[in-house]
C-alpha cells in the first residue's frame, strides 16, 4: 500500500473539504479526490455569442477554418474527457 498526498498552500487548504480516496485502475496508487468551496467573486453568467458577427464575413471564414482545422487535427483520436 502506498501512501499519497496532496499538495497545496495554506489557503487553498482552508478551502479544502471531503477527501476521498478511490480505485485508480492501472495504478499502485489510489486516486484522491478533494473538494474546494471557491468564492464566487461575480455572478455567473451564460456565455452568448453576438449574432451580429455572423453577418461579417471575415468571421464566418475565420471560425469555419478553425473548425476545420480542429476536426482535422482530431481523426483518428478518441475524445478527451475532462
């Protein structure tokens, strides 16, 4: 059995709460799950996209070329999950 830690500063230690330990497959170790209580300094929002870049054409070729390059870039490679 090893032992793990957790690494942090002082403050974020204050914020620190429910930790967990858990099966970590393919691993000697277990996985550590620690919950912060983070200050939300600003009211959440919803993002929103300003429709009026749609009517821009060089927006529209811009966004369509990232678009294609990240769908390019990602053949062949499952998704990441976060």
């Amino acid at each position: 059995m090893c032992i793990d830690h957790v690494l942090t500063s002082p403050e974020a230690l204050a914020m620190a709460s429910k930790p967990i330990t858990s099966y970590a497959p393919f691993s000697d170790h277990r996985a550590i799950t620690v919950s912060l209580q983070l200050e939300n300094k600003k009211p959440e929002t919803a993002w929103k996209l300003n429709n009026s870049l749609l009517k821009e054409e060089e927006f529209r070729n811009q966004m369509s070329a990232v678009i294609k390059r990240v769908q390019e870039e990602g053949r062949g490679e499952p998704p990441c999950i976060v």
